[in-house]
C-alpha cells in the first residue's frame, strides 16, 4: 500500500498498542503457540547493554495512519496475520516474484484484510 502511494520519507509501522518487550515477546510465544512460560522478564542494567535504551520504545503512528487512511492493527492482530502469512509460505512467494504478478493472491489478500 505504500508502494502503490509512493509514500517517500520515514513512516512508523508498528502495532498500535504500547507494548514492553517482555509482554511482546509472550505474545509472540501464544501468537506462534510456544511455551510463554519459557519468557522471563529482565532488567536493561542486567544485561549490561554498550549503548543505554530508553524505557519506551513505542513509535508514533499518527504520519502512517493519516497518509494511509487506516488505523493500524493492534501487535496481536498484527502478528495473527503474520502468522497466516508465513503458514501461507508468502515470504517465499514474495522472493519469487509471485505476489508482484498476482495481485488477487490470497497472502496479498491477507494483507488488507485481517
């Protein structure tokens, strides 16, 4: 959809809710259904990290909803469908240059319609 816009500059794409990493990573574990329990929380002062990160890392939305006219998903809504997309093998698709000739694919389909 970008494309076919030709948006040029910086768009923030992201999930619309604030999520930390640690919250993110569990829904990520029940999205792909793998253990959540497996996921711990931890500190950045732990891991002893080069380059200091700031505690909220969540992006603004409002320059990519508005140039697109949409609201952007929720990460759970985002990574269902991200789910359907690889379970659809369309990485694969999209490296071969299927998706670029058929547009009425059903990955491509996915895309705009959760």
């Amino acid at each position: 959809e970008m494309l076919s816009r030709n948006l040029v500059g910086v768009y923030h794409v992201a999930g619309r809710d604030a999520l930390s990493r640690f919250n993110f990573c569990r829904l990520l574990a029940t999205t792909f259904d793998l253990d959540a329990s497996l996921v711990h929380p931890s500190r950045y002062t732990d891991a002893r990290l080069p380059a200091r990160r700031p505690r909220d890392t969540s992006l603004r939305l409002t320059k990519i909803e508005s140039a697109l006219g949409i609201r952007m998903p929720s990460a759970a809504d985002g990574l269902r469908r991200f789910r359907r997309l690889r379970e659809q093998r369309y990485l694969l698709q999209l490296r071969r240059g299927v998706l670029l000739t058929s547009p009425q694919n059903d990955a491509m389909k996915a895309l705009h319609h959760p």
